[in-house]
C-alpha cells in the first residue's frame, strides 16, 4: 500500500512539474511575441539596422522567422526541444544545450562548495553560540543568522556583484581585470563597429568559438558589435 502511494505521488508530481514547465515556455513565447522591440533591430543595433537595404532586412527577418505564425513558431521549437535540439545560443553562437550544461556544471559544483562551507560555518557558530549562551559572542552569532535570513538572497547576490566583479574589477578565472574593445567602420561591413564573429575570426578575442563569420558567406551577420577580449 505504501509503495502505491509513493508511486502515485510521483507520478502526481512529474505530471504537475510538467504542466508547468509548458505553461511557462507558452507564456514566455506570447510574451516575446507580443513585445513591441523588433528583435532584429535589438540583435543588430539600431545603427547597422537602419543602413541594411529593404532586401537585406527581409532576409534577416526570414531568417529569424519573424514571418512564421507564433503558434507556429512554438510548434516548431517543442518538436525541436523533444528531440534534443534546443537550437543555437546568439550569444554564445554555440548549441543552447552544451551551455546549459556547462552552466549547470558550474552551478553545481558552486552549490556543492557553498554546501559544504555553509555547514561547516553553521556548525562552528551553532558550537560558539551554544557554549556563549546569552552572553556577547551568542547575541552577535544570533544577530547575524537574523540579518541573513531577512535578507533576499538575490540582493545578497547582486551586492557581492557589485563588489567583486565591479569595485575590485576581479574575474573567476583570476586572470584579473578585462576591457571592451572596440574597432573602426572600415574593419567590418556589418556595422558601426567589428562584430564579435568577425572579430573571432581574425583572433582579436576568444568568447567565440566559431572560426569564421557567417556574414562571410553570404548569410545575414547578427552578432553583436561589441565584445571583450582577454
């Protein structure tokens, strides 16, 4: 009997867990969709949108399947989605799956790190509290549980932020401070500036992986324009 009601709980909460999951990409679609920002002129710049040729501009929004119905749009994406695809990250011109892997790797180790470390300073205040019973060291220990637990962890986040990656200007990979760089009109067609893939393709930074710009055969280039090298 106990198994069965395991069993059903189980089931009760994947089904729950993924009508969620659809309501949530169905709601994010509609929101994308109905947004007022043309998402070509966001991808591309406003600058390089408005000296693409009428041609150039249809291309890119083919291209982009801003002419696909949004039920159609979505349809098409959960095919993809069940069969593994995830499609292609703009930012990181990469497949949306091999990022969220290396993201969630890293994100798991973090919270392994930030596991254990939260343990180990737990148990050793609880020990100091617990032998300074109401005395000075108890009363901050416990001011200090208090203060963290009232405060959102996303502000706790965005302050270490802001110390971190803004005032002391550090990077997780110690390799210190890092620069946007910036190139004239003259070295890229594709815009004000040199976009990112080109840039990649020429050696001048090294977030791209891709070694050749797709702008160079032909097909619209909408990578961003500005970019930052080591």
């Amino acid at each position: 009997m106990n198994i069965r009601h395991y069993i059903s709980f189980f089931i009760k909460n994947v089904i729950k867990m993924l009508t969620l999951l659809i309501g949530v990409s169905i709601a994010a679609f509609m929101l994308v969709s109905l947004s007022p920002i043309d998402p070509v002129q966001a991808n591309v710049g406003a600058t390089a949108y408005m000296r693409m040729t009428p041609e150039k501009r249809a291309q890119m929004e083919s291209y982009w399947g801003k002419d696909v119905p949004p039920a159609e749009r979505y349809l098409n994406w959960a095919k993809d989605f069940v069969r593994g695809d995830m499609g292609t990250s703009l930012k990181y011109n990469r497949p949306v799956a091999e990022v969220v892997a290396e993201k969630f790797g890293n994100s798991f180790a973090l919270m392994c790190v930030a596991w254990v470390l939260s343990g180990i300073l737990g148990l050793v205040l609880g020990i100091v509290a617990g032998y300074f019973k109401d005395r000075l060291p108890d009363r901050l220990i416990r001011g200090y549980a208090l203060l963290l637990a009232s405060t959102p962890a996303f502000w706790i986040g965005l302050l270490l932020l802001m110390i971190f990656a803004v005032w002391l200007d550090t990077r997780a990979d110690g390799r210190g401070k890092h620069h946007a760089a910036y190139a004239g009109e003259n070295d890229c067609d594709h815009g004000e500036r040199l976009c990112a893939v080109c840039a990649c393709a020429r050696g001048e930074q090294r977030l791209y992986r891709k070694k050749t710009c797709p702008a160079q055969s032909g097909a619209p280039c909408h990578h961003p324009a500005v970019w930052f090298h080591q």
